[in-house]
C-alpha cells in the first residue's frame, strides 16, 4: 500500500525536512491528512483538471504539479509538491462544488471509492487547502511505498 500524507509547509526545504524524520511529516509541526493511495502526480492532476476545467496534461505543466522535491534515488519517502492552481481551487471551493465534483473524481481510474467517500476526501482536502492559504504555506505529499 502506497502512503500518502499531505502537508502543508512554509517552504521546499521545510518539506523535503520531513524526510529527516521516520514516519513522515509530524502532526504537531505539521498540518498533515493522511490519504492513502491518493498520487500526488496523476491523480492530484486529474483533480485540477475537474476543479479548473482544464485537461489532464494542463494541470501536468503547471508549475510545482506532482514536482519531485527530494532525491530521486531515495527508495523509503519522497517528497512532491502540489501546485499552487489546485491549492488555491481547493481553497476557494464551495462545498457544492466539491460535492459536484466527487463524481467525476470518484471515476478516476486510478481510484476506488464511491462519490460518497470522495466528497468526504475532497472537503477533507480543501480544510487542509484553506488553512494552508491562511498560513501563506504549500502543499506538499510525503509518499512511501
């Protein structure tokens, strides 16, 4: 299973900091969701894609989407950067929309969760986006295998 823990942090090197650290990024320096087997690479980009009605390979060449932070050879964690275009639309989501659009994402292939779960997820998501727009921070996913 594929560990996922979204984060927020102040900087690139803050984030990539975690990897100091077994276990990822610490809940009481960080605001941390833990969202196991949600890629931050092709899936995160697929959810831009919803959230900002652009295509896939759009929300790809954004700057910082699903970016590699930390080294490429590590084999444990690494650490890739979320584009500011899908932290700021989550942020700004109303929930309405995020719970449009749960289906569309729910249907990602990717994915195996009901609209129901991902509705959840995405409000989840969009708490994380919305304190870390408060706090002048970026979102960042620590992902192990």
């Amino acid at each position: 299973m594929v560990m996922c823990e979204y984060f927020s942090a102040v900087s690139d090197e803050a984030a990539v900091g975690v990897l100091d650290v077994p276990g990822g990024p610490d809940p009481s320096v960080f605001d941390v969701l833990s969202l196991k087997d949600i890629d931050p690479v092709v899936v995160m980009a697929r959810l831009e894609g919803i959230l900002t009605d652009c295509t896939y390979d759009e929300a790809r060449a954004r700057p910082r989407s699903g970016q590699l932070l930390s080294d490429p050879e590590a084999e444990a964690a690494f650490v890739i950067s979320v584009s500011d275009t899908l932290r700021d639309a989550l942020a700004t989501a109303s929930g309405q929309r995020l719970d449009l659009a749960a289906g569309p994402f729910a249907a990602v292939e990717e994915l195996r969760f009901t609209p129901t779960k991902m509705s959840e997820v995405l409000h989840r998501l969009s708490g994380l986006a919305r304190r870390a727009t408060a706090e002048n921070r970026r979102l960042y996913c620590w992902w192990a295998l």
